[in-house]
C-alpha cells in the first residue's frame, strides 16, 4: 500500500455516502460526498446518483432524496461510482488520508459495486477511534452524539457534505485530544483500527449470545467480507 507516513490532521479527504438502504453489500449510490482539506484550502464535491432502482420510503425519510428526484436530476449510477472511486485514489495519491466514519458501511459499498476498489491508502475512521479511546462514555455513537461530545457543529445530519465535514472536525478533535495517533505510522494506525473493530465486534457477538441471540456480525475493517 502507498500510504502517507503518518496521519496528518491538515490534510485529509472526508467521504460520505446517503444509500438506498443499510445492508452496504447491496445498498446503492444517492448521494457521494468527497471533501478535500489541505491545510486551510478545502474542496468540496458532492454527486447526486440516479441508483436505477427505487429508493425506499425508509431511506428517502433519512436523507430527503425520493426516487423522482433522482431520476431527474442525479447522474448515471455507474458514473458516480467510478469518479468517487477516481478521487479516493487520487486523494490517497497525494498523500491524504481518507476520512470515513463507520468506513465499513461506506467503503464496503464501494467494494460491493465495484470488486477492483481496494484500500490502498490510509482510513481514519473516527467511529473506531472513539469507540476505543472512549470506550467507557455512555450514549450512541452516531454521528450526531459523537459530533455533540466533541463539540462539533452538525446542523444537516444525513446531508453527505455536512456529514463528511462534520466527520473531518471530529478526527481533527480526536488527533489533538489523543496525540499517540499522530504519533503513529499510517501502517500502525490501520493495524490497530483493524484491531479495535474486531475487539469490539467479538464483545458485540459475545452479547448477543447471552441475550440468546444468534445474530453474526461483521469483524472485517475496513471493508466487510462477504459471507456466504
């Protein structure tokens, strides 16, 4: 892999996706969101995407884009697709690190509609992070109540460019309240994601064999193995 020596908090790509659904090995494009910050440039680039395919109630009601409106105004599906797929790479060619909260839903999706995507650059994703380095703070870790402990500011939650945006400040807090990350190769703070996820994941599937459910989970980061 061709990754950046460490992470830097001042230069970053932020990635966001609004789907057709929430399973992401078969959920489709609506909304990708890609914003590139470089020290105090940032460029922001969001793509509505006509999925092909009807956009259930369920997902219109969380990011407000209906089945009409996307046949009419989004662009192919496939386009989309590969130019956010081309910016990653681009991104990670220049040294950024791919900002992604809960990358295994987002870069899983990539993955799914696209097999030749793999990472080959670095993934912060704060969702892991905070898990691990605040693992004992009670409440949700959804973007909006991980955004409110950090005192970021997220006025359009489920906009993919205001959750992309608000996904950047929460890394950037979580790099200055945790130094050690910085501190970090690329190469070891992947690892140590990877790590986190499947501690946490194994906890998760431990819990739920004492509720006496039998419920899999995924323990891949940051991209989900499909299980057949």
């Amino acid at each position: 892999m061709n990754f950046a020596e460490h992470f830097d908090p001042s230069h970053m790509l932020s990635f966001d996706l609004e789907t057709t659904g929430t399973d992401p090995l078969t959920a489709k494009i609506v909304t990708s969101a890609l914003v590139a910050i470089n020290g105090r440039e940032r460029d922001d680039c969001e793509m509505l995407a006509d999925p092909g395919v009807e956009i259930p109630e369920a997902a219109s009601a969380v990011h407000g884009i209906t089945t009409e409106h996307a046949r009419e105004h989004g662009r192919p599906h496939d386009e989309v697709l590969q130019e956010t797929v081309r910016r990653i790479r681009e991104g990670w060619a220049h040294g950024a690190t791919l900002i992604v909260y809960n990358a295994t839903y987002d870069l899983s999706i990539l993955h799914a509609l696209d097999p030749s995507f793999t990472v080959d650059g670095p993934v912060f994703d704060p969702y892991v992070v905070d898990r691990e380095k605040n693992k004992f703070r009670k409440g949700k870790r959804t973007l909006e109540n991980v955004c409110s402990y950090y005192g970021v500011a997220l006025d359009n939650a489920h906009e993919a460019t205001a959750d992309a945006v608000a996904a950047a400040r929460v890394a950037w807090k979580l790099a200055r309240e945790f130094p050690e990350l910085v501190e970090m190769t690329s190469d070891e703070l992947m690892l140590a994601q990877s790590t986190w996820y499947y501690k946490m994941q194994v906890e998760l599937q431990q819990w739920f064999a004492k509720k006496g459910r039998d419920t899999a989970v995924n323990t891949s980061w940051p991209i989900q193995q499909r299980q057949d």
